[in-house]
C-alpha cells in the first residue's frame, strides 16, 4: 500500500510539472521523489516571496571633523556601547586585541594607498567602521579591515558585507548581534549574545556555536547557512532558496521555507518545531523519546517518519511541544538522532 501511494505521488506530481512547464519531460523508470522534486524545484516559479531582505546602509554623516580616515585608530570602550562594521568589497578581520581599547586599521596594497582609506567615526553610542574608495573602477578585494576586540568588551556589534569576506573571532556580547550580508560570506567562531540576527542574500554563513539567550531569526535569500552548535530559547528561519544546516540544536524552530533544503539535527528540543514548505525539503533530526507530538499535513508531497515512537498509537495526543510541518510539493522526513 506504502509503494502504491509513494508511485500515485510521484505520478501525480509529474503530471504537475508537464501541466505547468509543457516542456519538461521525465523518465518513467527509475523515477524517485527527490528526481520529481528537483524538477518541481528547478521549473516551477514560486509568487511571493517569504523573505524580506533589504541591505543595510552606512550612517550619514557630514562634519569632516567627527570622523577620520586614518589607517589605525583607537577608541577607548567608554565612547560607544555597540560597534558596526561595513565591508565594502573586501575583508575584516575580527581578533582578540592586545589592549583595553579598540583598534582598528586598514591593510591597503601600495597601488592603492591613495585611493582606498578606513573611515571610523562614533555617533548615537555606535562606532562606525568601513572602508572608502574614490573611485567605482577600483578593485579592493586585496584590502583588509582589522578590528582587534578588547577581552572586556561585551558590548552589540552589527556587521554589513557587500560582496565581502567577513572572519570572526569568539564573541561574547551582553547585548545583540547581527549580520546583514549581500553577496558576502561569514566564518565565525563562537558567538554569545542576547539574540542574533542573519540578513542574507546570495551570502554563505557559518559558525562553529552560537548561543543565544533569546531569539536566533534569520532571513535567507540564496544563500548557504552552516552551523555546528545552536543553542537558543527560540529561532524563526525564513528562507527562500537557500540551503540550511543547523546541528545539535537545543530550543525550538518556526521554519517557512520556499525551494530550500533545510536539515534541522536537535540535540534538545525545548520548544516547538513548526514547518511551513514550498517546493523544498525539510528533515527534522531529534532524540528518541524526545517530548513531543506530531502534527502533520502535506499537499502533493511526501511526508517519511522514520521515528520510531515510544507508542505510535499516542504520538498526536499532548506533549510538552510539538512537531507541525504543513508542506506543498515538498518532501519533509523525521529521523531519529543515532
């Protein structure tokens, strides 16, 4: 009965697909579900969108005498509570500092020293930092930003990439943290914060831990996300084409997705963990006799519970949290974690 319905789904997904393309064509041998997916992925377009993305801009400010441009420049921790860092085509560095203060410089290759410059300046309790070109033909991507981090710093930080690659150091912050990348990647370590935010398009993030003490949100536009260790109260994941991978997850999840493939692997869950999907793929990973119910509906999709329940006869009745997923032309899969 099992086969029968697995076969009625592919062929009536297959179906779909040569109503809406009218040019695509599939094998009937062979043929599994991920084979349909993928085309289902590939040819149909998706309406609006699940991600609002827009890409941060530098604050304003006109008085030549409030910032500098010098290549290294220190400021003691007492002038700004939260410091926001603007890659502009090239690199930053994030390192632990030697100091009590914050120093930052710029690594400019000789050809353009007099084209390219670090622009630094405090305003509303923020330290702003980014690099400055005179010139749009100039090529920049040889020209690195490094902040050096004092050990007592435990203020917010805020980083912008555009078309930029972005390293970070352990960070262990009393306020937030964010990201907003576009066409930029990140490679962090550890972060720790109140709550941590992702902005991304066409960006790659990852991260060795990051622990937060509220919310972890995070909105995704073709882009990569890759993390070893997530721990949080709660997360919201919205991602549109996109590719996620969260490992040995303590909290809960609110994941919307559209033509994204997201494994979700808990080490904990301490919430609830609810999907919504569009034309993607989704598995949820988590520890037997883990406290949870299961809730579930699919359209057009297929839908695996590879869990073996502690009595499958209870396993929608009340638990502590639950597990809801609500798909269309997607295919979500429950595993246990071995």
């Amino acid at each position: 009965m099992k086969r029968i319905a697995v076969l009625f789904f592919v062929s009536f997904l297959a179906a779909g697909v040569l109503m809406l393309s009218g040019s695509i064509m599939i094998r009937k041998n062979n043929v599994s579900v991920e084979d349909v997916y993928n085309v289902v992925k590939q040819n149909i377009q998706i309406g609006e969108t699940n991600v609002d993305f827009q890409k941060a801009e530098l604050a304003e400010i006109t008085d030549q005498t409030a910032f500098t441009t010098e290549k290294n420049v220190s400021y003691p921790l007492n002038e700004f509570n939260t410091v926001q860092i603007f890659a502009e085509s090239c690199s930053a560095k994030i390192i632990p500092a030697k100091s009590d203060e914050m120093s930052i410089s710029i690594d400019v290759p000789s050809d353009l020293s007099h084209n390219c410059f670090l622009k630094t300046f405090v305003k509303n309790g923020s330290l702003y930092i980014t690099d400055i070109k005179t010139g749009d033909s100039i090529d920049t991507k040889n020209v690195t930003i490094t902040v050096e981090i004092p050990e007592n710093y435990k203020g917010g930080y805020f980083f912008a990439g555009n078309f930029s690659q972005i390293d970070v150091c352990d960070i262990e912050s009393s306020m937030d943290i964010s990201f907003n990348l576009t066409s930029s990647s990140v490679s962090a370590g550890t972060l720790e914060a109140g709550s941590i935010v992702l902005e991304m398009s066409g960006s790659a993030f990852s991260a060795e831990r990051l622990y937060s003490r509220g919310n972890f949100d995070v909105s995704s536009i073709s882009s990569e996300i890759v993390l070893n260790n997530l721990n949080m109260v709660y997360s919201k994941l919205a991602a549109n084409s996109s590719t996620v991978k969260l490992n040995n997850i303590s909290g809960g999840i609110n994941a919307d997705l559209q033509t994204t493939s997201a494994q979700l692997n808990f080490y904990a869950i301490k919430g609830n963990v609810i999907g919504t999907a569009e034309s993607s793929s989704l598995k949820i990973t988590f520890p037997h006799d883990s406290p949870v119910s299961l809730r579930h509906e699919e359209k057009y999709s297929a839908f695996n519970d590879d869990v073996e329940w502690t009595d499958s006869g209870q396993k929608n009745q009340n638990s502590r949290y639950i597990i809801d997923t609500n798909v269309n032309l997607s295919i979500v899969t429950l595993a246990e974690k071995v």
